[in-house]
C-alpha cells in the first residue's frame, strides 16, 4: 500500500498492486486494472518510487545482496 494525497489535499492509501498505468498529463494520474482512475498532487517520480519501495517491503522485487554482487566481481 502506499500513502498518497488528492489533489484537495487529503491523503489516501492506494494498494500499488492493481495499478495498471501512471501519467503525468500534467497531474499524475493513476489508472488501475479495473479502470478506476485517481489524480494525485505527488509528481509521477515520486509516485513509482513509493510503490518501488512498497515492492521491495513485500518481497515483490528482487533485492541483490552484498554477497551477490561480490560474485560479479
């Protein structure tokens, strides 16, 4: 889930798995997979990088570890 804010400014908890698109138009607008749309006041930037970062405290990303990387090398 990740905490955002319409653009009345109050905030609100949008579950990051059904987004389906984001686009700035020049608000960022958020479409979900069964077409309900959202405008939010945080740029689109800042918008992915909070449902990255929801991504990763579930485990939905892949996190490389240091050891991995000493493995590339």
């Amino acid at each position: 889930m990740v905490q955002l804010t319409k653009l009345n400014g109050k905030p609100f908890t949008l579950n990051a798995l059904y987004i389906e698109t984001i686009e700035a138009i020049p608000d960022t607008m958020i479409t979900l997979t069964n077409g309900r749309k959202y405008v939010v006041a945080e740029p689109k930037e800042n918008v992915i990088e909070r449902i990255n970062d929801y991504y990763k405290t579930i485990q939905l990303l892949g996190v490389i570890h240091q050891e991995d990387k000493k493995d590339e090398e």
